[in-house]
C-alpha cells in the first residue's frame, strides 16, 4: 500500500513538473523587464504599434490551470521587457495544455 502512494505521488510530481514557458527573443536589442503583473494576456493583435521580442511556448500545463499558464507565460515574458502577449493558438492535448504566442513591447 505504501508503494502504490509514493508511486501516486512520484507520478503527480513528474506531470507537475513538466510545465514550462519557453521565450526564444528574435528582437535586435535589449528592453529593462518589465512587471509581469502588468503584462497583458492578448488574443488578438492590439490597435497600438507594438514591436515583437519573442516567441512564446507553453507545456504542459494541467487542462485545468489556464491561469497558472497565463501567469508562467507573464513571468517569462517579462523578462524581456514585453508589455503583452498575443496567444496566437491555445489548447489541450491529452491531459495537457498548451499555447504558443508572440511577446510584444508598445510603442
């Protein structure tokens, strides 16, 4: 019995520690990072000019944890000193959410 519960868990923390946000930045330059409490999370391409620092990717996540997601995809992309991100696709696959999207700094 005691075997089959550190299994259980082991098996919990291997899927919770398979998320990850990966920001590749393809921007000449570099930007102070900003506060990722202020980045904005975008679903469509903002009226304002806007300059792109990066690719975004997320994996992961439980299908449950959108916000945990977002958050991980603020974090990481405040490091470039981005002001929003536009998800440009979002899913689950499995048991697993994803997304991909563009890292942007306003004008």
């Amino acid at each position: 019995m005691r075997a089959r519960t550190v299994g259980v868990g082991l098996i919990c923390l291997l899927l919770a520690g398979c998320a990850a946000v990966d920001v590749t930045k393809t921007a000449k330059g570099f930007y102070d990072p900003t506060n990722p409490n202020d980045v904005e999370i975008l679903r469509t391409r903002p009226e304002k000019q806007y300059i792109e620092l990066g690719s975004v990717t997320a994996t992961g996540f439980s299908a449950s944890d959108s916000a945990k997601m977002h958050n991980a995809i603020r974090d990481k992309s405040a490091a470039l000193g981005a002001t929003a991100v536009i998800v440009t696709n979002e899913g689950i696959q499995g048991r697993a959410r994803w997304a991909t999207g563009v890292a942007i700094r306003y004008k």
